[in-house]
C-alpha cells in the first residue's frame, strides 16, 4: 500500500468560528496521468470520495432524486487533479463556447481555490467542457487563465470532470490556509448543491472548506508574470515582454509555445532584485483564436516554477470595401477595395487574385496584381461586364510570409428605379 | 475632537464711498485655513473694478483677496486664516479701480489644506490617517500609505454643509503600481461621508429600506494613471446631514502608491452679499418667508417655513390653519422655487404693524424630481380676505395644458432654456393689502405656495425692485450647462454661385446622423438636385433635405405640390410635410445634479411652420408620401416649394416611382412599449391630483382618454405594427374576493383592450403585468390585493396569481380581444441569479393555467442568469446583454420556448432586415411613448424617458412621430418587402416560366441572410468586429445600404409578378 493511502481517507471537520467546515486531505502521487474525464488512472480508485453536499435550493415540487454528486482530489507533483462526478441521466448542455459567464448557468461544476487573503480562483466546467475561468476581483479577467485543463465524460447515467490545474500558477499569500468549495449546478431542475456550507452563493469564501496538503503546501503565487494586455494584434511577427516578480534567486529557464506545445527559448536567467525581464518572439500566421502560454521553470529541475497563457485574437488577412449589396446600373463602373490588416512591420509580398463571376451563368472576368509592400489596394471591374443579375467577387491574396485569405462576398446589379442614365441620392 | 463651526458669509453694505464701494463680510469662523467666496451684489458687479482688497477687521491683517467675473456675475473670493475663535470675524472689503495684491487660490475651499499647499511649519492635517504631505510630479501632494496599515486612507477636514444644496467635489489623483484589491479589483476609493451635528457618520433613512450614510464619488481599477488625473462631482447633500467629510481609500495598501492633490469643496451656488436696497428693504420692516418642507433649501435672506411651523405670538409669524398639508421639494431650479407647500386649505399668519402693504407671492410646484407631475385643481388665493386667484380652468383644460406643456416653445436662434421652460412654470402674484388689528392672513387651497415677501408701502423701496433683484438672483443660481455639439467632420463642400445666390444651399445627409443647429453639408456629393424614391401603393414613402444657410435671411417654409403621373395623380394633400424640430434634450446629469443639462438637437418631425433662414443655421424637412391604394404604376413628378418670405420661391424637383404591387402585412408580432401619458395617469392612478376627485369631478375625462388614445394607437399602425406591449399595471382596478381576482367596475384594462381591438392590433404582451411577480427586495405586487397574498410562494399566493391570469383569460375571451400574452416578468438579470431564479418560479408556477387555458407567456431577458426561466416561457424574449448569438438562440429553441426580441435599437437595420434575418417571432421596442412628468421639456425629468428613447410625442393636432421613430418605420417597411417577395417566391413555386426569376430572388435572399450576423452588435457596430477578429461582411449598416436592398427587392419581386416590364431598363 503506498504511504498516502495511510491517512484517514475519510473527511474530518474544523470549527471556523461558530461554524463547522468540511476539510479535505490531498495525497501526493507519482504516477502519470491524463485530464479525459474517464478516471484511468489507479490512484483515482484508492482515493476518497468527499459526497456531502449542501442543496441550496430546488424547486419547489420537485421531488425526484437529486442524484450523487462526489468528488476526489490528489497532488500530481506541481499539479492538483480534480475529479467531480454527478449521477444525472440527461443533461443540458447549452453553453459550448469557453470563456463566457454563461457556462455557470449550465448543467456544470466549479472550483473555488484560495488561500485566506489571497485571489479567489474559479473554475468552472459544464457538462459539454465548455470552461469559465476568473480571478476573482483582479484585472484583467479576459486575457490571463492560470495553466490548467479539463475534460468531461458522459456515460452510464453520469457525468464526470477531470481538471489538472498548476498549483505554481495560483498566488498564495503564505502561511494562509487552502480553502476550496465545489459545486454543482443541475440547470433544467434549478439544483445547487455545494460542498461547502455557504449561504450567499457558492464563492462565498469565508465559509468554504479547508486543505490539507500531504507534506508541504504549494508554494503557489511566489511568482508573478506580469503581461500587459494584448488586444488588437495583427497578423504578422511580434515582439512580447513579460516581467516575472517575486523570483526567489536561481537560475531558470523560459518555455514558450502555442497551444499545448512549448519550447525551450533563449539563455538561463536569473533574476535581479527577484525579477526577471523576459522578451520572446510570437509569429501570428494565421487568423482567429490564438492561445500564447510561457513558462518559467527551474533550470536545473526542469520544476514549473510559473506561467502566463493568453489568448488573442487576430482578425483575418483580408477585408474587401467599396461593394454594396446592391447596385444600379447608372452607378457603374464598380470600384471595389481591399485592405491587408497586418503588422505594418511584416512585409506583404505576394499577389492578389480578383474573380467576379455572374451567378447562375458562365460569364465571369479576372484580374490579377502584385501586393508590392502595401496594405491597400483598389481595382474596377469593366461596366460592359456587369449585366444585371447576382454576382459573387473572389478575392484572393497569397502572401510571400502570412499565407493566404479569401474574400467572399455577393452584391447585384439592379436596374435603375427611374432610367440607366439616372443617379438617385439615397438618403 | 475636531470643532466644526458653520460658515455663513454675510455682506453688511457700507454707504458707497464716492469711487469705491466698500462693504464687509462676517465670517462665522473656522479652526483651519479656508478659501471663502460670495457673490458681489449685482450692483457692486460693474467691471469697472478690477480690483478687491480684505482686511480681516480685528487684527488690521491684509489678506490675499481677489475678483473673478462670470457670465452671472462677480465673485469676491479671499483666504479666510484658521483661527480658534468663537463667532464671527468680521473683514472689510473694498474695490478698487486696478488690481492689487495677492491673489489667492481661485477656487473656493471650505477643505483644510485642500490645495496642500507646502509650508514650512504648516499644521498637521485634520483627519489625516496615514499619509504625508510631499511633492509628486511637481505638485504639492497628499501622499497615502505610510505606515502599516492595510487599507492606508484620509480623511478630510470636516466642513459644513447645507441639505439640499450642491456641492462640487474635485480633486487630482495619481496612482502608482497602486495594488487591486483582491475581492474588488480596486486601487482607490473616494466617498464623501455624511456626518451629524456630532460628528459621527450618519445614515439616512431613504424609502424605509434603503440607507444611504456616503456618496461614493470614485473606484477606480487603475494601478498606473501615467500622471495626475482630475475628477470633479457635483453632490446634493441629503436632509438631515450637517457635516460632511471625504474620504479617500487606497483599497489594497501599497506604500506611497496614491497621491492626491488640488482636494476642493465647494458650494455650486455661492453665498451672496446684500447691497444697499436689500438693507434698506429689511430695515423698513420687509418680511421674506421661503415655504417648503422642513430641512429644504432656504434661498438667502428669506425665514424658512414648514408645515411644521404653526403660529406662535412669540415669532409673530406661522400657520394658524392647514388641511391636509403636502411640501415638495424638487431640487430644482434654485432654493426660492424648488420647494413649495400645499394644502386642502392652508393660513398663514404674520403680525404686522397696521398700514399698507405691497405683497408678492410666488407659486409652481416644478415637480422636476419624478416621472411624474403634480397637478393642482380649485386652487385659490386670497390675501386678507381679498381673492387673488380662483382656478378658472377644467381639469380637463388643465390636464392636457400639463401635457403639451412647452409645445409652443419651438426653438429658434437665441432660444433660451430659462426663459422658455423654468420661468413658465411659475405663476407670480402681486398686491397691495391694508393691515389691521396687526395681522395679515394669507390663505391658499391647493395652491403650490413657494414664497411670500411683505413689504410696507411707506418705505422708499419699490416692491417691483425687490421682485426684479429676486428674479436675477433666481436665474444666477439656476444651474445650466449646455452640451456643445460636435465639430462638423471635415470635407470638400463648399457653396456654388447658386446657392450664394440664393443665400442658402440644399443637401442630403444619411438620416441616421444626429442633427444639430450648426452644422454644415460635408461632401460636395452632399448637394442635392432632386428628391427621387419609390414605393408601393398604401407605403408610406419618405423625402428628406436639409436647407443650409449662407447669409441671414427671412423667413422661410416648405409646402408640398401634387406629383403628375401619366396614369395618374397624387394630391398635394398626401405628402404630410414635417420640419425637424430643435429641442433641449436631455444630456443627462453626468454627475452634475441639481441642475439643467442639456444639447440641442433635432428629434421629432413636427407640423410645419415659418422658419428662419440663418447664417450657417440648418433646417430639415421630412416629407412622408403616403401613397394612396390603388395608385396605378408609373412615375409621379413634382415639387416641394420652399418659399422665402418676401417671395422667393425655390422648386425642389421629386421623382416617384409607383411599383405596380402592394405589400404583404408584417409577418411577425411587432411593436413598442407604451405606457399612456395625461389624463391617463392623472384619472386612472390620481396620485398626483390635488384638489379635486376627477372620477366624481371630471367624468369628461374619460371621453378625452378614449379621444386620446385612438389617436395614439391610429398613430402607431401607421407605423406598420401590429402589436403594443402595454405598460399599465393596473393598480386599483383589481378586486380581491374570496380568494378571486376580478377587474372593477368601468376599469381601464378593458377601456384600452376594446380600443386595441378595435384599432386591428394583434396579440398583446401585457407588460403591465411584470410587477406582479416577485422581485428581490420589491414587494410582492400580489399583495396589493390583499395582506393574505404578502409572502410570495405560499399556496395562497400560488393560486392568486394564476386566478389573475385565468380571470384576464377569461376575460378577453368573453369580450373577444386579440390574443393577451403574459409577460411574466422582465430583465431579472439585472438582480443576478436570485432574480433570475424567482422569475423562473413565477413562469414555472403557470404550468399548469397555460396548459389548461392554452395561453402563452412572455418575459424580457437581460442576461445569462435568466436562462433558467427559458423552459418555463412560451416566448423567450432576450436582448443583446442575454446575449443574442448563435448559442444563445439555439439554446432557446432546443429549449421548446420560441425565440423573439426585444430592444436591440431603433435602428432601421435591427427593425426590419436583421429580424427577418434572426427568423424572430415577435420583436418589441422601449418605447412608443412613456409616462413622463414633461414631454416636451426632458431636461426637466429626472431621466431620459422622452429624448432618449420615445418616438412619438403629443400635440395638439395629434400624435407626431421622432426621426427614430421614422427610422424605424422604414425597417418596418423594409421588412414587408421581405415577406412580399416571400410570398412571391412561394407563390411561383411551379410556374416554370419564372423558374429562373425565382432561383435569382432566393439567391438575392440567401445573400442578404449571409451578410447579416447573428450578434447584431456587429452589424451596428457597437462592438467592433476588427478587434474581435470577425470579418467585416455586411456592409448593410446606414440608409444608404438599406434603400439598396429595399430596391433589390423590388426588382425580384417585380419580376416574380409579372415580368421585369414593372422596371426601367
């Protein structure tokens, strides 16, 4: 047996004032393991299941089982796992985008981590593994997520979550105590159930439970990354700087990637009056969602010492103007635009394809031109060629170094409402 | 302890000396270092003097003093040395003809060291917790976080204050790397603290529930403000407070990370001086009583008076009679008029020594606190017997002069706020009375009575100088502050030989542009030759221009001619011409209560009417074309003539085509919030009647509401609607017997129901009925009815609430109404979950009423806590904070609740296209109109019920529409040629020789759908769409792109009805 599986596994309680609150062990394992939401791991097995939860409210005439709701949790190293496990046949799953409010309303789980004066962390998972994240009364709520990962698994008339999160990742104030609080929403029914006792809501931190940590707490939040925001960036190549505060002395190295990918980047650092300056380059070659992390780890143990992950937003390549969606025949000819949104510092070399073809016809005209450096360029299709009738314009730009985009877009001549020499003024 | 001590400034006039006038101030003095101000008098206001010197009387010390003009006048201000002193000090001033000395702060300063100001040697700071003067960035600063503690702070040095009256608060700020607080993500905190006579912190009953102990004037969620950053408030001080303090917080901590500087208080209205007329008028025995409630503002020199105060022989003054007393007081617009006492009958008595006397007494109860006004019937005044006015007018004469109060008011060049809406809601008395047996008796019945100023005959004071001075000091303390307009945006326009000519320039702008007085055309593309359109038989087609001037002219109006087709004529009579009306809108108080502030702008389309023609001056029209059915197909010409006083006539050509098909009804249940304004209110809720009990009294009113609303709702179908969510909630008319629900003998829900039925209205969201449902922290409505039905949720409560829908159910059927929806309940996300939860309750508990009756319920939702309710409504309603996207509409219907909308903009674009678009069932609108206290004044209401959001508003000669309102009317439109061109598609279906004519009509439609998202916040652009990394790909935002689409789909239908011949090739 290994020796964590000699402490109590069951639940034991503190008095916090008047109140008594639910405290829960966390062992430490060694094993590997995967966030998939199916419980593979053998630890998962041997490690007490915490099942007394709270209803905070039902609804009224409702008086159908409210089914078991448990959760586990263990220390992987620098990492807690969590697992949550609802008994629900059908869920409601309404929410599948990450990143918005709205996932706490579903059919969902949450986290709340905390040392006592410290941020108040909540995570949040529903029942698709959609996932809300905040820092509870900090800055900055939309572009900094501390390094963690979920998954859901759905079967045999239950639901499970399994979070990964890194614990060197979380602020702490030292010597404080952990708190945490689980809950569970059943959304249809209006359920809420928590682990903790709570009164206000399921953040209301004085009343979450306790940690206990096998062996040393996590010496969480010693560093911080410190990014400004990143909003509006361009497709094309970056330079980024981040500032890490509160670096005890050593030496450490800085992994950088996107995704879930990462790479050693750049020399050994250490810090000078416990910060270090890092900067790293960021190519963004493609539009739409992207999720930047950095690491901090320790040199020589390779321990995750702390992290920044970010997402961004590039918009696309190409953005076409000038095109109304419809058009009179007097007001020919046609004089669309385009514009390249990237970084004015990425050179846009390449060629521009422009194809306007009659709808429901063969008929269709082509032009091609270089992009030569510059971001805006403007071109007219022949007024002989426009007929009425519905017409899609292709635009096409193939970069040398950013790829390529396609515009897309319909517009329709029209007759004129009084004659084809005549010009209205809209209003 | 720290002693605080009432400033009062008061000016004795010295005889004027024979150059320079002279007078002196006694101040009540403080402890600590202040700057005081007070206004010269008017008389002493000549910029003739340019100069001031103060010396502080006792001790021969000359003070740094100084002159500051304003446009109201001169203020004196000088440094008032702290000194431990009971009482008052006394120092002259002087003016002189050049200036001298030192000047001080130019701002008055009832703080301590407000200005922080470093000196050598200087006083610890009052209150000071935690923090050191120093200089920061070069200024002389407070810096926070010296010590230890958590939340390192300063208090201010206390100063007095008065209630009622505004206080300006300013300061700078700095921060840096200011630690966030970790529950609120917060660095600083600034509250203005509410202290009583004994200095503690004091909390306020409001409402019985609410308490209110502090002002909080800032949080801010900064942690580097890259320099000093300035803020300024504008703060009432509520009844009952004395003593105020700030209070400034560095929320988390942080050694010397927040630095303030330039900390000032002070009154927005200054302390006056009395010149040598106001002495002589107290020393020949005047009397200035100023009535209102007890503890409002008391305008300066007048004795307050409160219900309170009932006659004594000590004071020789008070009310020795009053029935059924009512005080208000408005905060607005200064001490003298914001506050008034009423009664059923009122006396009151002053003793006076025999003889004759002048009397002036001022009445109006401007009621510019609440969305509603007062109104006052058989109101009468008499002085000694002697009757000063008797209230001639019918309540029904009185009720709607109430409601197109300020219609006539149209703005023109020179218009002026005060004169045209403050000075019109006050009715002056005057006269002369003879005392004897030493008592004079004035007696009011419901009559708004704000003042009373006695003067005796044989003085040399004139009352008419009195009355005069009182006026100019009433305007001088009346705060207006008028938003500029915005810079006109750059351009190649300028005038032709033409239009210099002719002294003025025709042009176009999109409709969707604000319109502002000055403005100018833009682009030389913006110059208009013709008005050119076209519509369908039965539409209401729009022309639009706006004439510019270029030099001063006279006067000049627009009048519409008949449009020449060849199969046929449209009379002069059908094109309804309107002029873009000016108005003082509303700007919203921004921090700066107790005041008037406001832009002017043009919003609704009024009758038209003569206007000037000015140098860069602007005037819009709006010709409505309302093309009669059966007008044949073809083109119509024409003109509008403008024509100039003095002859000059300019044609303005127009061009209409008629298309040869009528349009299919709105396909979707759509209309706006409307809640009926006066007599409605007055007769239906009467709380706001004073006087009279108009449904014994005023029967007649009831013809008028009937009059009055067929007017409104005739006006609101000519909009295209179907529907109007009604907004009365009915309060009185219902019974409660025996555990049953019915409506009361000749109520007004069954009034407006057979209205609506009979205007051709459809189904009816009741919106009425919201407040019947429970809200956290609002009584449960239900309650209304009976003490049993208190505590929501209860069995009782249960029952009560379906009985209520069952019996409107019930109801409607027998009498044959469109369909009732119930709308249970609205915007619950604005009290988070809880809310969000109780709604979910309320729609849950109807299950088993809707099954059974077949009925359909309805709510508003504002935000994701109010998706717990969805499976529980018939018709889920969201707005764009639920928000509207892909997710949230799928979630809607997987949820078995259909999807409709409610307020996302007037905009023609959200009205019509993007509805059709988002396949939305239902689509409503705040609002039509809504009760407000003036319609035709919003800056004078509390809110921007009318400017903001209304499109209509009333006249005389019936309902008129906004720009918005015909904004929206054009989405309305636009979406009927959608659902046209539907039908034509459906109806084609088969008929193989408009096969290919059908494919491009379905291929134009797809199209369209493509370009519009679902998140309508893209499409308006209020977020935008770069940033968030969207694509750009509708391009249907603006008029311009909307009339496009409009005449696509006039081609497709064209050619779906009988070829492309109905076109010009």
């Amino acid at each position: 047996m290994k020796p964590w599986l000699l402490l109590t596994v069951l639940a034991w309680s503190v008095h916090a004032g008047a109140e008594t609150l639910p405290v829960v062990e966390v062992a430490q394992v060694e094993e590997r393991w995967q966030v998939d939401g199916r419980a593979q791991e053998a630890f998962w097995k041997e490690l007490p299941r915490y099942d007394q939860f709270y209803t905070l409210k039902r609804h009224p005439g409702d008086d159908a089982p409210l089914g078991k709701v448990t959760f586990q949790m263990v220390r992987a190293g620098e990492t807690l796992l969590v697992r949550v496990e609802s008994e629900q046949e059908e869920v409601l799953v309404v929410t599948k985008e990450s990143g918005t409010s709205a996932v706490c309303s579903d059919d969902a789980v949450e986290l709340f981590l905390h040392t006592e004066g410290g941020p108040l962390y909540q995570f949040v998972v529903n029942a698709h593994g959609a996932t809300f994240f905040q820092e509870v009364g900090a800055k900055g709520k939309s572009d900094w997520s501390p390094l963690w990962e979920s998954a859901v698994h759905r079967g045999g008339g239950r639901w499970s979550v399994e979070m990964a999160i890194a614990l060197p990742n979380l602020e702490a104030k030292a010597g404080s105590p952990w708190r945490l609080n689980v809950a569970r929403t059943w959304r249809e029914r209006l359920i809420y159930q928590s682990w903790a006792p709570v009164r206000k809501g399921y953040g209301e931190r004085e009343r979450h439970g306790l940690l206990q940590w096998q062996g040393q707490p996590p010496q969480g939040g010693m560093v911080r990354a410190v990014l400004p925001p990143l909003r509006g960036l361009l497709l094309g190549e970056h330079r980024l700087a981040l500032r890490w505060e509160g670096v005890p002395s050593g030496s450490y190295r800085l992994q950088v990637g996107e995704g879930s990918e990462r790479a050693p980047h750049g020399a050994v650092l250490t810090p000078v009056d416990g910060a270090i300056e890092t900067e790293w380059e960021v190519r963004l070659a493609r539009a739409g969602g992207h999720t930047l992390a950095v690491e901090l780890v320790d040199a020589e143990s390779g321990r995750l010492v702390s992290g920044w992950v970010g997402s961004v937003r590039t918009p696309r390549l190409l953005s076409v103007a000038g095109l109304w969606p419809v058009v009179e025949v007097g007001e020919l000819p046609l004089r669309p635009a385009l514009s390249l949104a990237l970084h004015p510092a990425s050179a846009a070399q390449g060629e521009v394809t422009v194809t306007v073809r009659q709808l429901n016809s063969q008929r269709s005209w082509e032009t091609r031109f270089p992009l030569s450096g510059k971001l805006d360029h403007q071109w007219e299709v022949p007024t002989d060629f426009l007929l009425t009738g519905g017409y899609e314009m292709e635009v096409s730009a193939k970069t040398a170094h950013w790829g390529e985009d396609h515009w897309r877009g319909t517009f329709h001549i029209v007759p004129s409402i009084f004659a084809a020499s005549s010009t209205r003024s809209y209003p | 302890m720290i002693r605080v001590f009432p400033l009062i400034f008061l000016l004795v006039a010295q005889p004027l000396w024979a150059t320079s006038p002279t007078g002196v101030v006694d101040v009540t003095q403080q402890p600590h270092p202040s700057v005081a101000a007070a206004w010269l008098p008017l008389s002493q206001s000549d910029e003739a003097w340019k100069g001031v010197r103060v010396v502080h009387e006792a001790s021969g010390e000359a003070l740094a003093a100084t002159l500051r003009r304003e446009e109201k006048g001169t203020v004196l201000l000088w440094s008032v040395p702290g000194m431990e002193v009971e009482g008052e000090t006394r120092f002259r001033y002087t003016l002189e003809k050049e200036a001298t000395g030192e000047a001080p702060a130019l701002e008055a300063n009832l703080l301590d060291a407000g200005a922080l100001t470093l000196q050598e040697g200087s006083a610890p700071l009052p209150g000071a917790i935690n923090a050191e003067l120093a200089t920061v960035e070069e200024r002389a600063a407070l810096v926070l976080g010296i010590g230890e503690e958590k939340e390192p702070g300063f208090s201010s040095a206390r100063f007095r204050v008065e209630p009622g009256l505004s206080y300006r608060v300013s300061f700078d700020y700095l921060l840096k790397d200011a630690p966030l607080h970790p529950n609120y993500g917060l660095s600083l905190y600034v509250w203005l603290y509410y202290l009583d006579e004994e200095g503690h912190r004091t909390r306020i009953p409001l409402k019985e529930t609410t308490i209110l102990h502090r002002a909080s004037l800032l949080t801010s969620d900064e942690t580097n403000t890259d320099g000093w950053k300035s803020r300024h408030y504008q703060v009432v001080i509520p009844k009952g407070v004395q003593l105020a303090e700030l209070d400034f917080r560095a929320a988390a901590g942080g050694q010397r990370a927040v630095a303030l500087s330039r900390v000032r208080v002070a009154p927005v209205i200054l302390a006056r001086a009395r010149d040598e007329a106001m002495l002589a008028q107290e020393k020949a025995g005047g009397r200035f009583f100023d009535f209102g409630p007890e503890g409002s503002a008391v305008f300066d020199r007048f004795e307050a008076v409160s219900p309170k105060d009932s006659y004594t022989p000590d004071r020789g003054w008070g009310f020795s009679g009053m029935t059924d007393p009512a005080a208000f007081d408005s905060g607005r617009p200064e001490a003298l008029g914001r506050d008034v006492i009423s009664a059923k009958k009122a006396t009151f008595r002053v003793d006076l020594p025999d003889g004759n006397y002048d009397l002036w007494l001022l009445s109006g109860d401007v009621s510019t606190h609440q969305a509603v006004r007062r109104y006052y019937f058989n109101s009468q005044l008499r002085v000694n017997g002697k009757e000063l006015w008797t209230e001639q007018e019918t309540p029904a004469e009185i009720l709607m002069r109430g409601l197109y109060d300020g219609y006539d008011k149209f703005w023109l060049p020179g218009a002026d706020y005060y004169n045209d809406f403050v000075v019109p809601r006050f009715r002056e008395f005057t006269t002369s009375v003879e005392v004897k047996e030493g008592r004079l008796l004035v007696e009011w019945e419901n009559l708004p009575l704000g003042a009373l100023v006695i003067l005796p005959k044989k003085g040399d004071v004139a009352l008419q100088t009195v009355v005069e001075g009182i006026a100019a000091e009433r305007r001088r303390d009346t705060v207006l502050h008028e938003v500029p307009a915005p810079a006109d945006k750059e351009g190649d326009w300028s005038p032709n030989a033409q239009e210099k000519e002719r002294g003025f320039a025709l042009y176009h702008r999109p409709v969707e542009e604000p319109r502002y007085p000055y403005a100018r055309p833009v682009k030389g593309s913006d110059r208009l030759e013709r008005l050119e359109s076209f519509g369908t038989p039965g539409e209401v087609v729009p022309l639009w221009f706006t004439l510019h001037g270029l030099e001063d002219k006279g006067t000049v109006e627009l009048e519409a001619l008949a449009l020449e087709g060849e199969a046929g004529r449209i009379e002069a009579g059908a094109l309804k011409v309107g002029i873009a009306r000016y108005l003082f809108w509303n700007a919203g108080a921004k921090g700066e209560s107790g005041g008037y502030r406001y832009q002017v702008r043009a919003l609704p389309l009024d009758h038209p009417r003569p206007v000037p023609i000015r140098k860069g001056l602007n005037w819009s029209w709006w010709v409505n074309v309302e093309v009669p059915k059966g007008t044949p197909a073809g083109v119509y010409s024409g003109h509008l003539r403008l024509k100039e006083e003095g002859g000059a006539e300019t044609l303005l050509p127009v061009r209409l085509r008629v298309l040869g098909f009528e349009l299919e009804p709105l396909p979707i249940v759509q209309g706006f919030y409307y809640k009926p304004s006066e007599p409605w209110y007055a007769f239906f809720w009467h709380r706001n009647v004073y006087g009279a009990d108009l449904k014994k009294e005023a029967l007649e009113l009831r013809d008028l509401i009937i009059e009055q609303e067929r007017r409104e709702l005739a006006a609101m179908r000519t909009l295209g609607v179907n529907s109007v969510a009604f907004g009365d909630d009915l309060r009185g008319d219902l019974r409660f017997e025996d555990g049953k629900i019915s409506l009361i003998e000749g109520d007004r829900f069954t009034l407006w129901m057979n209205l609506y039925k009979e205007a051709g209205f459809g189904p009816m969201p009741f919106y009425g009925m919201t407040p019947y449902g429970p809200t956290p922290g609002t009584p449960n409505r239900l309650s209304w009815l009976d003490d049993s039905l208190k505590p929501p949720f209860t069995p009782a409560w249960y029952a009560a609430y379906a009985e209520l829908v069952e019996m409107l159910e019930v109801t409607r059927r027998k009498n044959d109404w469109p369909e009732i929806l119930y709308y249970i309940s609205d915007e619950r996300s604005n009290y988070g979950q809880p809310g969000a939860d109780l709604g979910a309750e309320v729609a849950a508990s109807l299950k088993e009423v809707r099954k059974r009756l077949g009925i359909r319920t309805i709510a508003s939702l504002n935000g994701p806590y109010e998706r717990v309710m969805v499976p529980h409504l018939d018709l889920s309603m969201p707005n764009y904070a639920f928000p509207i996207n892909e997710e949230s509409v799928r979630f809607i219907t997987d949820s078995r609740s259909a999807f409709w909308i409610y307020n996302v903009g007037k905009q023609r674009l959200t009205q019509g296209l993007w509805t059709w678009a988002m396949k939305a069932g239902g689509r409503f609108q705040w609002h039509y109109r809504s009760h407000t206290a003036y319609t035709w004044d919003d800056v004078a209401n509390p809110s921007r019920e009318q400017t903001a959001y209304s499109i209509s508003y009333p006249t005389p000669k019936g309902p008129i529409f906004t720009l918005d309102g015909e904004e929206a009317r054009a989405g309305i439109t636009d979406h009927r040629y959608l659902a046209t061109l539907e039908a034509a598609i459906a109806a084609a279906k088969g008929n193989r020789a408009l096969e290919e004519a059908r494919a491009e009509a379905e291929q134009f439609l797809a199209d369209l759908r493509e370009r519009l998202p679902v998140d309508a916040r893209r499409l308006i652009e209020s977020d935008d769409p770069k940033e968030a990394g969207g694509e750009i790909r509708h391009g249907l935002n603006g008029s311009e792109a909307l009339e496009r689409v409009r005449w696509g789909l006039a081609t497709h239908i064209l050619k779906l009805q009988g070829g492309e011949e109905g076109v010009a090739k």
